[in-house]
C-alpha cells in the first residue's frame, strides 16, 4: 500500500472506498531511482583518464506521478476534479510531498515543474501526470529530536529500585529526568549523511561549544547567550540564528561541520566557555536522509 499526499488531495496504489474522487497511482517509479550527478572531474593531459573530482553533487531530483482519477459524476469530474489537479501547477510555493509506503514516511520539498497532463477516456475517468522538481533531491524522515541539560547532575536512565514508592509509584518504572550530562546521541537510519539542528537556550554568559564526540570536530559560540534566548545552529546551512530568525552566524568562531554518518549515529556534548552555565538545554533534532 503506497499513499502520495499533496497538499489539497493524496494518490493511493489502493484507493479507499467512499472517498471521491478515486485517485490511483499507476506509475510512479522515478521517485525511487536515484538522481543525476555532476562533478568538475578535468581530463588530464597527455594520459588516460580524469583528475580525481573530489566531491560530487547531487543534482536536483525530477520525478513524475501518473495516476487515474474516477469522479463520481461526469459533472464532479469537469467542474471540480479537474480544478483540484490543475490547481498544483498555479502554485510556484514548495511543499513538502510525503510517500507513505513499506519503508514509512518520507518526503521531499518539491514544485510542480510543467504541465499537469489530463486525458479523459470516459465520463467519469481521466488519466493524468504531474512532474515534479525537488531542488533538494534528498528523501526525510520523521523528525528525531534528543535534548540534555548541563551542569552534570543525578536523574539519567533508569533510577533503582526499578520499582520503588519512594520516586514513583510502586510497580511503574522511573525512568528518570532529561539527560543532565550535556550529551545527546542522534541516529540516522538513511542511506545519506543527515545535518543536525542545534538549539542551545541559554543562559550562557561566554558562549559555548558543542563537539562531535566521535569526530572531535567542534563548533563554538562565542557571544553571550541571555537566558530564555535560543542560539539555532543548522549544520546543513552552516548558519546561526537567535530564535531561528535573527542572523548571528558572525558569532561562530570555530566551525568543524560534522554531519550524522548513513546508518549510524553520532553524539554531541555541549560545554561552556570560561563560567559555568545554569541549567542551559542542548536540543539536537535531525531526520534520517535518503538519496
């Protein structure tokens, strides 16, 4: 079973009775083939073969969805159903196109790219195809978020006895606080490199540093952060905001950007610059990526 949700309407391989119209999917292929490449590979003089590239990018992702639309009258199909296809391609806004099938849900941020093709072949049916374009040509996931305090205090994991009256009561599991350590861990279950958002809410007098515990790499902060304020570090755009909308990117002075390895994971640790901070929160959200 594989659902395609749009905004205004979604496309089933199995469309659900007593739902008009019927929308049924019956090619939709290019959304799982991979994309283009392209790389600045130069052809070496005088010998067999190109100069090594270096990194090669991902073009943008070009997929169409073709399907079979059942009105319940011929007069549903002309007034109505056909103004609820043709009105992808009026808007030039991006959107987020989520696929539902055996893999879970998935999506790319895409644009209706050309003519949204219609075809009667009955009063009450017509064929129709819809390209899209996603400039960003990676797959997403649902969102994966990880949050932890300093300064170091008691009350992670598991507390024992598992079962006690003094914390919780008897016969329920306490499973503790928010982690106090400073430390999130983030997985990625994709098969591409996903970036993490960073939110760290102050206060934090002299800034901050968040280091990839497995990498080493560290990114640092150094303009105070007042307390309820929240510094939003995105690793994909290399850019900082105080409360996701005034720029302060000029504030990093360290940046060593370190993403969350496909199928693996990666643990962050927030520390303060010269005083200790009271009670700031790192949260870390990410979502898996697939090409």
């Amino acid at each position: 079973m594989t659902e395609v949700r749009l905004p205004e309407f979604s496309v089933h391989s199995t469309p659900p009775d007593g739902v008009w119209p019927r929308m049924k999917i019956t090619n939709f292929d290019t959304w799982y083939s991979g994309g283009s490449f392209r790389s600045e590979a130069v052809e070496s003089p005088q010998r067999d073969g190109n100069f090594d590239p270096g990194d090669v990018q991902i073009s943008a992702k070009t997929f169409t969805l073709e399907g079979l639309l059942e009105s319940r009258t011929h007069e549903d199909l002309v007034a109505r159903d056909f103004d609820l296809l043709n009105s992808l391609q009026g808007s030039r806004s991006r959107w987020p196109l989520h696929v539902i099938d055996a893999g879970g849900d998935r999506y790319r941020t895409v644009v209706v790219d050309g003519i949204v093709d219609v075809e009667t072949f009955h009063a009450r049916k017509a064929r129709f195809k819809i390209p899209f374009r996603a400039d960003d040509p990676f797959k997403y996931g649902e969102l994966v978020s990880r949050s932890a305090m300093i300064p170091n205090d008691v009350g992670v994991g598991l507390m024992f006895p598992l079962f006690s009256t003094k914390v919780a009561p008897a016969g329920k599991l306490d499973f503790g606080s928010i982690g106090r350590d400073g430390r999130v861990a983030l997985p990625n279950t994709g098969n591409e490199t996903a970036w993490p958002v960073f939110k760290v809410r102050g206060p934090a007098p002299n800034g901050f540093t968040i280091t990839n515990v497995n990498e080493g790499r560290i990114l640092r902060y150094s303009a105070p952060v007042l307390g309820g304020q929240s510094i939003w570090i995105n690793t994909d755009t290399g850019r900082a905001e105080v409360d996701g909308i005034a720029d302060v990117t000029r504030s990093l002075t360290r940046y060593e950007w370190s993403g969350i390895p496909r199928g693996g994971s990666a643990t962050f640790q927030l520390d303060a610059v010269g005083a200790d901070m009271n009670v700031t929160l790192l949260t870390a959200e990410t979502r898996p990526t697939w090409r």
